[in-house]
C-alpha cells in the first residue's frame, strides 16, 4: 500500500525550493498552458523570484526538530499509524510524494523488493482533481512503466463522500467549537482552488467539493446563512473558481463578523497552505478589519478520527486481497 501526497521541498533555502517548484510547475497536469509559452515565464521569471519567498514562508511553519515539513512529518506518521492499525504482516504500508522527496518511484521499488506483488496506490485527496490525483497516479504509473514484472495495481478512489471521512470531520470540527467556549458566528469551509477552465473541460473538483461541504453542514445540522464554501491559493491570473477564501474572510470582518472558525477538508495533512495562507495570513486579515477570534481547525493529520477514516476505506479496497 502506498500513500501519495503532493510533496514538499528538501529544504527552505533557494535552491531546494527551485528544484522543487520547478518539478511542481513543470508539471502538465498542474499548468495546462503551452510549452513554448510557459517555459520563459517559468524558467526566467517565476524560477528566478518565486523560491526565495516561497522559502521565507516555508521558514515560517518547518519541522525544525526533523529539519522538514509539516507534510512529510504528518504523512509519515499517517503511514505508520496505518501499518499499525491494519496489523496485517501480509501489508506493507509506505509513503511518497508526487514532488519532492520520498518520491513515488523509489518507494514503489521498495515495496518490489519486499515481496509485494499487489499494489495498492492510495491518494491523499478526498476530492479528484486531475492536478492531484491523476498527477499523483501519473507518477505511479510511470514508475510501473519501467518494471519487467508489475504488480497487480488499484487505486482508491476519491473519498469526498464517504461516511468515515465526513463523521471524521465533523467531529474534528465540533472538538474545535468545544475548545473555543463560543459558537461562531460563521464558518469558512476553504478548499484549494483551480482555474474555472479546468471545471469547464470537465475536472469534477468542484462538484466534490460542493458535496462534502453540504454533507458535513447536513452532519452537523449547522445554518446555511451562516456557513461559507470558498476556494485559495489562487496562483497567476486567470480565472479561478469562487467565492475566493481571503476575499471571503475580508468581507465577513468588514460585515460586522467578529467570531469565524475555519476548516480546510480537501487537505489530509496540515502543510503550507493551511498552516501559512490559513492560520497566518488569513488570520491578519480578518483582525486587520474588525475581526475578534480567528479559530483555525487542524486538518485530520495523523489523529485518531482522520486515521480511522483512511483505514476505512482501504480496508474495503483491499477486500479480495487480504
């Protein structure tokens, strides 16, 4: 069994983050624009700024203890509690990352070594996008390219519906409220963004997404008035998918909303974009116009909710296997 995550760069300084983004970037799945096109604006100016102030952020939120990111300290540790619970000598758990380190090819030689002839590719993204999840299976599928013997392979499919995973966080969510002694008076449910192109060509991301925001409200029997789907991390100048998280944030503290907890379901593990653009910029912004008490709710990490879900659904993947 393999977890797949989106990755994460080796180090904070330029030229880790170079390689990285340029890795992430390059990626067709990620930026559907023409080659000739991109590549001047890749290599010449995004390549040449970008990294030094994706470092500085990334400086902001590293694992200073491991000397690496919250992502792959998190999806480690998601890959041994799993191994754990499954208590399975016949499954062998392992991890990687689509960019960045582990990456899916060596991990995926090391299950061969050990034996396995089943693979199971499990992608860490409750809602299908073809930038993360068939990026992430590109990338297995690459590697499984180059064996002589391949293994018998499935993959988990997207889990943006799934009792487990919508319980998992409701109650992460109403563990948050508890914690604050108040009810909020609104609720942002933030996903990562995509270019509207990409639904218009067929992408299925943001019907997902819709779903698990009205089945987690329906779950929690919370007020529609009251609870907002929004999308981040917008990145270029086309035109993303909205209502957009920060401008959201900005206008619920102008409205007069002075108590917001915020949750981000479409991310498996707390990394750059909820720990940074979240729990840090998003927050300024909201304090900045009038707004109280910002509460950011934890991804599903490696906690006991979160872990129960994932082991869950692969179990039920596995059946006819184990």
């Amino acid at each position: 069994m393999l977890l797949l995550n989106l990755g994460t760069p080796d180090a904070t300084s330029y030229w880790p983050m170079r390689r990285y983004l340029k890795e992430f970037l390059s990626d067709r799945r990620v930026i559907e624009v023409p080659r000739l096109k991109w590549w001047p604006i890749l290599n010449l100016i995004i390549l040449t700024f970008r990294p030094g102030r994706k470092g500085k952020d990334y400086a902001k939120i590293w694992n200073r203890q491991r000397n690496e990111s919250p992502l792959k300290t998190i999806t480690r540790a998601q890959s041994e509690k799993l191994a754990a619970a499954l208590g399975s000598q016949a499954v062998v758990v392992d991890w990687a990352m689509r960019y960045g380190n582990p990456a899916t090819a060596a991990a995926i030689s090391r299950l061969q070594a050990q034996g396995c002839a089943k693979l199971l590719l499990v992608p860490l993204y409750p809602q299908y996008a073809a930038a993360t999840t068939a990026s992430a299976c590109d990338q297995a599928f690459r590697a499984l390219m180059q064996l002589r013997w391949q293994p018998a392979v499935r993959v988990v499919p997207p889990y943006y519906a799934e009792p487990a995973y919508i319980e998992a966080l409701a109650q992460s969510l109403r563990q948050a409220i508890a914690r604050l002694g108040h009810e909020p008076e609104a609720v942002v449910i933030s996903f990562h963004g995509m270019p509207q192109r990409n639904v218009d060509l067929g992408d299925p991301y943001y019907q997902h997404c819709q779903a698990t925001s009205n089945l987690l409200r329906a779950r929690l029997a919370w007020p529609q008035a009251t609870w907002h789907t929004t999308f981040q991390s917008r990145f270029g100048r086309d035109q993303w998918i909205e209502p957009a998280t920060i401008e959201t944030i900005e206008r619920l503290a102008k409205g007069g909303v002075r108590r917001l907890v915020v949750i981000a379901p479409g991310f498996a593990a707390d990394c750059l974009e909820t720990l940074e653009e979240l729990d840090m910029e998003n927050r300024a912004v909201f304090l900045a116009n009038g707004g109280e008490s910002f509460a950011y709710v934890p991804c599903l990490n490696d906690g006991a909710p979160g872990m129960s879900a994932i082991e869950a659904i692969v179990r039920r993947e596995l059946s006819g296997w184990i």
